[in-house]
C-alpha cells in the first residue's frame, strides 16, 4: 500500500533588509542551508513573493 499522507509543507521564507549607501534593500530567506545560494532580482513592478515558486 502506497503512502498517502502529503509531505508537510515547506516553511514561508523570512524577511530581512539590508542598507547599502542609504538605500534599503529588502530580501527574503528560504533557509535552505543545503542548497547553493540564489539571488532573484525582480523588475519595477513586481515584488519578492513573484519568486516563491522557483524557491520552493
């Protein structure tokens, strides 16, 4: 018999800013220590949380 029960659900990113040269920056952390780091950079009109699909 196969198992059935969904795999739980991967834990939402946390917010975090970082200031450089006086300007704000905002980014969010997937905290998957063992995957290699990646940086998704999004246009004007978009906002961090168009990415989620492509770190979950």
């Amino acid at each position: 018999m196969t198992d059935t029960h969904p795999a739980p659900p991967m834990p939402g990113p946390t917010s975090h800013s970082f200031v450089s040269q006086r300007l704000r920056l905002h980014y969010v952390d997937w905290g998957n220590q063992g995957a290699p780091p990646l940086v998704l950079v999004h246009g004007g009109r978009d906002h961090c949380r168009n990415w989620d699909w492509v770190a979950q």
